[in-house]
C-alpha cells in the first residue's frame, strides 16, 4: 500500500475506503512523437477513461471487483514544453522518474499510453528495481530495431533495450524487418500464424515457462495491434491476421498466475470515433489484468 494522489476516480468509483492508499497507480502517457502511419495514440488515454467509466466492474470470469483494491489514476507525464512536443528521449526519462517513484511506494506500476516507446522507460525503471525481470511483449510488430528516424527510443525500438539485457517473449508477432530477427531471442518468438494453427493451451503454456522459473518478476507490455483488426481497429498499424480476446486474456492470465508481475502497460489506442469501440475493449483488457495480476478475493454476498 502507498501515499499517493489520484486525480480521477477509477472506473467513476472512489479508488478505496483510504484516501490516498492504493495498490496500483495507472500513469496516463498521451505521447505520439514517434507514430509514422496512424495518429492519435496521444487522445488513447483519454478514450480508455471515458469507456471504462461506462464499463460494468463485476468480474464472472474470477467473480472479482477489482476496483475495490485501491487503484490511483495519476496526473499524467507531461509529453510538451512550452507547446513544443518532447522528445522521446525525453518521454522515456521523465516515464522512468514517475515509474520509480510508483515503485519506490511499493505500488504497482500500470502505463496507459500513448505510442509504444512511452514503455522503454518503464521497463527499464523495473528492471532496475527487479533483478532477473523478464517481459511478455503481445503485439503485431516485433519493435526490435535498434534505431528509427534518428532515435533509439522511436516506437519500432520500444523493445530493443529488452532485447539485450532481459529475457524477452513476443507473442503474436506478423510484421517485422529482416534486420530485427538479429534481436530475437531463440525459441522466445510465438509468431501469431503459431498461435493460431496450435491449441491455445500449448503454446500458452511454452511461452509462460519461457520466461523463467516460477516467480519470476516479469513486466507485460500489451500494444492493442496485437489484437486482430476484427477486434479493435482503432490503432496506429493494425495488421490482418492477429490475435483474438480469449487468446490474449488466456496467455496473461496464465503469466499472472505463474510468475510475479511488478508493471504492465497497454498502448497505441488510437480512437477515431466517438464512443469508441476499441476504447472499451482497451478498458475492458486493463480491468481484467489488474484483476488478474492484483487476485482480489471475490466479495461475500
């Protein structure tokens, strides 16, 4: 439990019986400096808040109301100077000063974003605080290279650094430069045509015990192309062929239950309508990994 100021209530509920203790604070990151195709990662956060504010709270999957654990919505990083956008440099430092301070209170650390570099800072602040942590990467794109436009924190980098010093597991994976496959991890790739053509339950179990013994600290990072266009369109890249809800719910659940999870992010929403659609299974997904990552007893009725 921690001291920390919430400055929306989550979900509209008030975030626990204590003002100020929580036991996950989610740092909005509204940062699209990097996005070379579809815009918008930046109104992401925003769009998620709205949806999850018109989402019902009850868990049947667990039987859980997670949103009675204490769960902070904090101010968000600050991605412009003077109405000059920072760079991501910049982003990824001032991400790593939040993150720490969040782990310093012993709370959990949760990012809305945003573009997917506002996750380099993160990882790296956890992996600081966590000896042997390592990342489950859920996306359509493989993000490994080891510069963009200039930049090794531009969106295509955001898992490079993990690449070279963590043990990493990418899941869902359909687009990537033949440079990247340099990056990859032996045996650590679950491309998403496996993840389709082999029973949910065995390759969820393979990538699970490749990240480590059990109670390994890992951190998820969740961009929503991951998930097929089918499912949530409204994002910077999406890519035909990806993962569907119960396979992405599946594989996290089953990483909660068997190692320790210290941060998670979920980015690139990209909302383009009004009561979007993508928003709320956005919403929808950080609602069941704080319930599944939290395991908040089922309340007696």
């Amino acid at each position: 439990m921690s001291r920390l100021e919430s400055v929306r209530d989550y979900a509209g509920e008030p975030a626990g019986e204590q003002t100020g203790t929580f036991r996950a604070a989610i740092l909005p990151v509204p940062y699209d400096g990097t996005s070379t195709w579809g815009k918008g990662a930046d109104q992401g956060p925003d769009a998620l808040f709205e949806a999850l504010e018109n989402m019902e709270l009850h868990d049947i999957e667990t039987g859980a109301e997670v949103h009675r654990e204490g769960i902070a919505i904090l101010e968000s990083v600050p991605v412009e100077v003077n109405g000059q956008v920072l760079s991501p440099e910049q982003v990824r430092d001032a991400v790593h000063a939040r993150v720490e301070e969040i782990l310093d209170l012993g709370t959990l650390p949760v990012l809305v974003g945003g573009e997917h570099s506002v996750s380099i800072g993160a990882i790296q602040a956890c992996a600081r605080a966590e000896e042997g942590m390592a990342v489950l990467h859920i996306d359509a794109h493989s993000d490994l290279r080891s510069e963009f436009h200039g930049s090794a924190c531009n969106h295509a980098c955001a898992l490079h650094w993990a690449s070279q010093h963590l043990c990493l597991v990418q899941v869902g994976i359909r687009s990537s430069e033949a440079e990247e496959r340099a990056f990859e991890q032996e045996g650590n790739v679950f491309h998403a045509s496996r993840c389709h053509h082999t029973a949910d339950a065995e390759w969820i179990e393979e990538a699970v015990n490749r990240l480590g013994h059990a109670g390994t600290p890992l951190y998820i990072t969740v961009d929503l192309d991951a998930f097929d266009p089918a499912y949530l369109p409204e994002t910077g890249t999406p890519e035909p062929g990806g993962l569907d809800w119960y396979q992405v719910t599946g594989l996290i659940r089953a990483a909660a239950e068997q190692h320790r999870v210290v941060g998670f992010d979920v980015v690139e929403l990209a909302p383009r309508m009004e009561r979007s659609p993508s928003a709320f299974t956005a919403a929808k997904l950080l609602h069941k990994m704080l319930t599944y990552i939290l395991k908040p007893q089922p309340p007696l009725h």
